[in-house]
C-alpha cells in the first residue's frame, strides 16, 4: 500500500575522505545504530570497503525486542560521492537506502534518502503512521549524535 521516503542531512567539519571511510565501512554501521535495537553484523564486515554486489548481513531488534535476520546488497557505488543499499531479506516489502556526501565550506554534507515499504499491505500503512516512521526519525537523531560525538559539531 503505502510508500515512503525519509531524507535527512548532516553538516559535518571533518573532510570528505574523512567521512567516506567511515561511512563505507561496514563495521562502522553499529556504532551509528541505536544499542536498544541489538545492530550486530554477521557477515562481510568488510575488512575493506563497500562495493558494488556486496552483499552484508545483519540482525536487527527493530521492535520489542524481536531478532530479525536483514541481508542488504550495496547495488551502487561511486567513491567519495555516494552508495546506495537496498534490502534483500528483512523487515521491509522494500528498503532503498541512498547516502550521499558532498564538500562544503568548513566540511562535508551527507544526505540520506530512505524509500521504503512497509509490509502487509493496509497493516503497514498503519504501523508506519503508529511506528516505523517515528522509530525510522529516532534511528537518524541517534546517528546524527554519534557523528557528531565522532567528527564534532557543525559550525556554519
């Protein structure tokens, strides 16, 4: 049924291959990710970096507590620019996932552009409205902080 998008920017003073090693670095995905949702990587933590085909496991307490399995393949890459993720397995009908980095002055400026669908038709329209969305708003704050405590504060 319903179909959504969540995009959400961060200033960030650090440079541009500061921020791209970080961020294309599959081990790095727990320390952005809330502690309440249990983020553990199970498979490809990449020794190196993202790239196109890869394929990354996960699992994942989304909601009460509950373990899911999340298999995501990284479909696009252009270094230093963007990568996108898209869902394989997990909680999702369907989940693209673009993060996207650019220089600015005094930093760098990340874009996150999720589109997703929930499942179950009219019942995941409804736990988007009651849920998902919200958790989905609660995720990103979270790893704005943890950036921030990382890379420091943006001054503009």
């Amino acid at each position: 049924m319903g179909f959504y998008q969540l995009i959400k920017t961060q200033k960030l003073p650090a440079t541009l291959i500061e921020i791209w090693d970080f961020i294309s670095a599959p081990a790095n995905l727990k320390e952005i990710t809330p502690k309440h949702m249990g983020f553990i990587v199970t498979g490809n933590t990449g020794e190196g970096k993202m790239y196109e085909g890869m394929i990354i496991t996960y699992k994942v307490s989304p909601l009460l507590g509950i373990k899911l399995n999340w298999v995501t393949e990284i479909t696009h890459v252009k270094d230093f620019e963007y990568f996108v993720d898209e869902q394989r397995i997990g909680p999702y009908s369907m989940w693209h996932h673009q993060h996207k980095i650019e220089v600015i002055e005094g930093g760098v400026l990340m874009t996150d552009i999720v589109s997703y669908k929930p499942p179950m038709g009219i019942l995941g329209t409804l736990a988007n409205s009651l849920i998902i969305k919200n958790q989905l708003a609660q995720i990103f704050d979270y790893r704005t902080l943890a950036l921030e405590k990382r890379f420091g504060k943006y001054r503009s």
